[in-house]
C-alpha cells in the first residue's frame, strides 16, 4: 500500500473516533467532521502523485465519503452528515423505485457501481443536499449514465409556459464556465418543496417552502460524481415587489458556491479517477 492510501486509511481511524452530533439534528443523522483531516490527506495524496506513486482508490464508504466533503467550498455554511454505501441497498429509496441508488433511472439499475457513496449535507440545521460519487471498473458505464442523465436534463424548463418559468427560472446548462472533468452539465431552478420547518408556509394548503434548486453531474475517467443542493431563497416568488433581476443573480451566486465545490471535488477525485 502507498503513501497516499495509508494516509487516507489513517484518516479514516481516527474519524471513527472523531464522529459528533449536535442536539438540534434528527437522531438518524451523525455530522463527520472531515475537512481538516481530508486536507490533511489530500496533502499527502498531491505529494505521492509529484513522487510518482498511484494513489489507491480509497474503498471504505467514510474514505469515499471524504473526498466529497464541502469544507470552505460552500463557505463552511453546509455540513456532511449521514454516508450511504451505494452498492448495498439504499434505505431513502422508496419501494416503488427499487432497491438501490437512482432506481428510479433504469440504467442505474443494470450498473451498480463497483465503489460508490452518498453523503448528505445538512445547512441551517436540515438535510437540504446530498453529493453522490460512483466508481466503475468498467470506462464506458459513467459515459453511457452520463448521456442518460443529460437526456432527462436536456428539457428542463421547456415544458413550461414561459411567462410561467420567467418567474421560476428552471433551465439546463444556462451557464458557462470552464469545464469539470472531461464532460459536466448542470440544471437550476426555483420550486416549492414540502418543508416542515418553522420557516414553512401553507402555500397550496400545505407546508412549503421556496428553494432554489442547483444540480451538477460529472464524469472524470471512472468516475461519476452528481451533486444537488437547494438553497434557501431570500428573494421569493411571491414577493410584493417585481425582483426577477434579483431572483437571476441570487440563482447564479447559489450557482457558483456549488461550481466551486464540484471543482474541488473534481480535484480530489482525479487521481483516482484515472488511475489505471
């Protein structure tokens, strides 16, 4: 074993004995506190790569995990929280759906990854994201889910009338900036979301709230990476005054804390990523 994934299995131990939860969280959801030891790792991990070592993919589902931690990314404001294993059966999917991860996408179904996590991320005290990272043997399958995903994508928006989605603003790839991984895309959107926090209003007869809702997908080498937070909107929809210029730049600040993450997501992952 390297340098590097000794060091990263070093994190790993010492995480398990580092593991906190803070009283205002649901019981099912342990926060892992992993940014400065997953810097400490991604240190070593550069280091080994200058010395011409490997970096062996770390395997554990906390190991993966840690290479999906915001940290100051999204300005220390999120917080990782419960990790699932996505090869074994994921217990958020409902029935219906399948058993496993992105049942609901049928390709997913016939291409469980070989190593996979999902990692939530709690802000402002409730599970508002979640970054999934999957790991295949097999070059062509995170193509091939890729391209899948961005056919489902490729519409956003398009089935609305659009005096309807000028207040709403749901679109694909209405961005451009320098690319992530070899192949990225990426959908934004305000909407309604059942939230029954005491910021919920009865909208609808029921309790909502508005979020501003951010997707990236990637792909670098093996590895697919889907990012999705939603953002609380400080400029609402049914605000008494006409703020569509100020719901456009809120939609792209929100835009870019994620772009930033996803960059350094893309960062720790490509040594792995890629290797042989």
């Amino acid at each position: 074993m390297n340098k590097a994934a000794v060091n990263i299995l070093l994190v790993c131990i010492i995480l398990c004995g580092c593991l906190v939860k803070p009283t205002n969280l649901p019981p099912t959801e342990i926060p892992v506190p992993l940014d400065e030891l997953v810097a400490a790792a991604l240190a070593e991990t550069q280091q080994a790569e200058e010395d011409n070592f490997s970096p062996t993919l770390p395997y554990s589902p906390l190991e993966l995990a840690g290479l999906l931690v915001p940290g100051d990314a999204l300005e220390d404001a999120w917080q990782p929280s419960t990790v699932y294993d996505l090869t074994q059966p994921y217990p958020p999917l409902a029935e219906w759906c399948g058993e496993y991860y992105n049942g609901c996408a049928e390709i997913f179904e016939t291409n469980l990854a070989t190593h996979g996590v999902e990692l939530e991320l709690i802000h402002e005290g409730y599970q508002l994201g979640e970054a999934a990272l999957l790991y295949y043997e097999d070059l062509s399958i995170p193509d091939s889910l890729f391209q899948h995903i961005h056919d489902n994508w490729s519409d956003t928006g398009e089935n609305m009338d659009p005096s309807v989605n000028e207040l709403w603003m749901q679109s694909f790839n209405p961005f451009q900036r320098e690319d992530l991984g070899q192949r990225w895309m990426h959908k934004v959107g305000f909407s309604l979301f059942e939230f029954e926090g005491p910021e919920a209003d009865l909208t609808y007869d029921r309790p909502e709230r508005e979020f501003n809702r951010v997707e990236i997908t990637f792909i670098r080498c093996r590895i697919l990476v889907e990012l999705d937070l939603r953002f609380p909107v400080e400029n609402p929809w049914n605000s008494p005054e006409d703020n569509l210029e100020a719901r456009a730049a809120e939609q792209e600040e929100h835009f870019n804390l994620i772009y930033n993450y996803a960059q350094a997501v893309d960062e720790r992952i490509t040594p792995y990523a890629c290797n042989p």
